[in-house]
C-alpha cells in the first residue's frame, strides 16, 4: 500500500475482511497518499483509442452508455466458488468526475442513483440505475444487474460527435459496421 511512499490503485476487492480494508484506509490517511480501489478498464485497449480520439479533438462524447450485467444471486466468483466479498450496487455513488468531456476532466451536474429491490439474502440491491450529466452537457447512464441470466459482463457504448464507439474488453466497433475499428497490435 502507500507505504512505500507512492500512490496506489488496487483491484477489487480490496481487502478480504473489513478490518483488513480499515487497516488500508489508516494507513492511507496517515500517509496522504492516494489510495484507490476500482476496476482498471481504463488500461484496456479499447478505452485507450477512445480516450486518445477525445485528446486529439477528433471525437467528443455526447453520451455514455454503460451497462454491467452479472448472475450473482448466490455471491459466487466466476469460478464457482464462495466469495468472502459481496458486491453492492448501492454502494456505488454518482460522485466521481465524469469521463464525458473533452479529455479534461469536467465536473458533474446532478447525479442521480436508483437502486432497485433487495436481494432477501444477501441483503443489498441487485439492481441499480445511475445517471450522471457533465458540465459539458454530455450525459453518462450507468445500468448494473447482478440478477441477469443471460450474456454476463460490461458493454460500452460512447455516441459522440463524429461517430459511436461499441467496447467490449479489448474489442471495440463501431455502432453502424460492428467491425473492429482498430488493429490490437497498434493500441497498446
């Protein structure tokens, strides 16, 4: 952790036990280093070519689409196994800065999340609907289901100025051919 005396990102989840995780939030702020725990999607590929079109002023995103769908009703991992961790969709808040600009960072306006029915086990929502809009005026939906019994995982959709862009990991297409719009090997 920043022990080291450098910030850090950590990949969910970020601890095993909530007095691991608290041990890590100490140490966090007795250093003043930043520490985050998230998914590192913006390293894929896919993301990267989208994120150098927005730099370079050739794309400029008018709305973000992303939907996550999972079959978690019994907190398994993608093995099969019990996890000791439970993802939460109420957990995630409208809060960060929205990737709907310009390749600058731009403050949200509004935010607004819905969580949906509690799962009667597991005791957290199941279901969530977050909507976010930029200063720019882009708008970002985020859909998350951990009920879904079908295609398991994350799709983005960035619909822009000059196109719209399908990513799925590393593959990304565009709306209207659904071919790759890129070579893998020149991404990186």
């Amino acid at each position: 952790m920043p022990r080291g005396g450098k910030h850090v990102q950590v990949e969910i989840p970020l601890a095993d036990t909530l007095k691991d995780a608290e041990a890590v939030a100490r140490l966090q702020q007795a250093t003043g280093k930043v520490a985050m725990v998230g998914h590192t999607r913006r390293f894929n590929p896919s993301h990267q070519w989208v994120h150098r079109k927005i730099r370079a002023g050739e794309f400029g995103i008018q709305q973000m689409d992303v939907q996550t769908y999972f079959f978690r009703r019994t907190n398994m991992n993608a093995l099969g196994q019990p996890r000791s961790w439970t993802d939460h969709c109420s957990g995630i808040t409208p809060r960060t800065p929205s990737t709907c600009s310009r390749g600058r960072r731009r403050r949200h306006r509004g935010g607004e999340r819905d969580p949906g029915p509690v799962h009667p086990v597991l005791g957290i929502a199941m279901d969530m609907s977050i909507q976010l809009k930029a200063s720019t005026g882009a708008i970002c939906t985020l859909s998350l289901s951990f009920n879904n019994d079908g295609p398991l995982g994350t799709y983005f959709r960035y619909i822009g100025d000059t196109g719209t862009y399908l990513a799925r990991y590393d593959d990304l297409f565009t709306a209207r051919t659904r071919r790759s719009t890129y070579r893998r090997s020149t991404c990186r």
